[in-house]
C-alpha cells in the first residue's frame, strides 16, 4: 500500500517512466521567518533525494520576490553541487538549475516506449537508432515570511512545471496541483510522476499518472515530507537531421502537517 492518496480530476491510463538519473534541488529549509540565506544541493540521482553525479549547469539562477532573475555561484563536489542563495527580503524565490543541454544518446522505440542502447550496441532487427539529446531544468521554491507569487509566473520556454497551488504553502491532506507548459503552452495527457523523499527503502514505485487537457495534474498528500513532481517529454528534431530530444524536468516542495 502506498503512503499518501493521489486524487486526480480525471482518469488516465499509467505509463510507467523510463527510469534514468534525474535531477533536483534541494534547500536546507523551504520556509523560514528571518534568515537571510538558504543552502540548496543539486544532483542527479535514480533515488530521491540521494545525491549520486553533481549537476553541473552554467545558468544556476534564482527569481526573487520583485521577479528579478540573479545569477548564482555553484561549488562542484563529485557528487552534488553546493549553492548558498541569498533571501534579503521577504517573499518567495525561485531557485533553478536552469535549462541544462545533456549528453546524446542513440535511443529506439519499441512499443511506444523509447529505449536507450549502451555505446557501441545496435537497436532489435527493425528498429531504427536516432540520437537522443538530454534537456534538463530543476526547480525549487523557497520563501522567507509570507509567500508571494511573482517567481511562480511561467517561463514561457521549454518544458516546465508551474505551480497553481503555492508550492510553500502545502499542506497535508490539501489538494496541491501544478500545469505542465511547453513553450508556454499546455501539455496534456503526459506522464508525470510524483517522488518522496526515502522511497527507496519503501521498495514501492512512486505512484505515476497523466496530465489532463489543460496540462494540469493534482495531488493530496496525506503525510508531511519532502515530494518531488517529475516528467520525461520526448519529441522529434527540432530542425531537419538534427537529434530527437528528451526533456526532463522536476520541481521539489515540502508538505507540512
């Protein structure tokens, strides 16, 4: 049995997630009443939260209160990267890896599902190789007295998730919800996954379910912990004989009692 109920507005069939090494930020603290700093880990691991290649990006940023962008200085461990955020005033920061252009791969599809080969390894008798490209972004919120919403407003590039319910006001056995964009637009119908923290010693498979028509997905946690919501989106080239794309993107909350 799982340790929180997932309640959607709408029925989806599951489709489990290729499972890879994804990425996240994670804060010392999410909410806090009067400090003037928060030290965030990024990292990309296969169990949340338990850092396993430091994530290394050169857009590291973070959105303030008054929705300005400011860039920010990581320290390179091996295993994780190290940010010390500044939180001068009050109100909710956004603090993001950025998007990040991986590694390419040569990938196949089988079934409607894409599959990754290891170098030097060729695809099943007709299926094609294509090469894959990695796009990542990690998000985290954090707020310093009230919360506030101008570092919640969209992107409007890439794949994202955007918080309807503030992610720093949480709560258990209270619906949270957010929309998932691409380009600015609504992505329906698409897998997204939702991680806690420890889950790896639950042996339990995070529980997994489909956006709806307007891109927007719901849960209600019934426990306090640290969650994390995660999507894989794969798409065709961007420009004629340039690389299919994969695009992964996770955002980190708290749920408090």
């Amino acid at each position: 049995m799982t340790r929180f109920w997932l309640g959607f507005a709408f029925a989806a069939a599951l489709t489990p997630l290729a499972a890879a090494h994804s990425p996240y930020l994670l804060p010392n603290v999410f909410i806090s009443k009067d400090r003037d700093h928060v030290t965030v880990e990024g990292s990309f691991t296969e169990g949340f939260f338990t850092p396993d290649v430091a994530m290394k990006s050169d857009d590291y940023h973070v959105v303030g209160p008054d929705g300005a962008k400011a860039a920010l200085t990581p320290t390179y461990l091996k295993d994780l990267t190290v940010l010390e955020v500044p939180t001068a005033t009050e109100g909710t920061y956004r603090i993001s890896s950025g998007a990040r252009v991986g590694r390419t791969a040569k990938a196949y599809e089988k079934d409607g599902q894409w599959e990754f080969l290891e170098p030097g390894a060729t695809p099943p008798e007709g299926a094609e190789a294509v090469d894959m490209q990695s796009l990542t972004l990690a998000d985290t919120y954090v707020s310093r007295g009230k919360p506030d919403a101008k570092a919640l407003a969209p992107r409007g590039t890439g794949l994202e998730f955007v918080p309807v319910t503030h992610p720093n006001e949480a709560a258990a056995g209270d619906p949270v919800q957010f929309q998932l964009l691409f380009d600015g637009k609504p992505v329906a119908d698409q897998p997204v996954q939702l991680h806690r923290d420890g889950e790896t010693y639950t042996g339990a498979a995070p529980p997994e379910a489909k956006t709806d028509a307007e891109g927007k997905i719901a849960f209600t946690p019934t426990e306090a912990d640290v969650y994390l919501v995660m999507t894989r989106y794969r798409m065709g080239p961007a420009a004629e004989g340039g690389p299919y794309r994969s695009y992964t993107a996770t955002v980190s909350f708290e749920v408090v009692p």
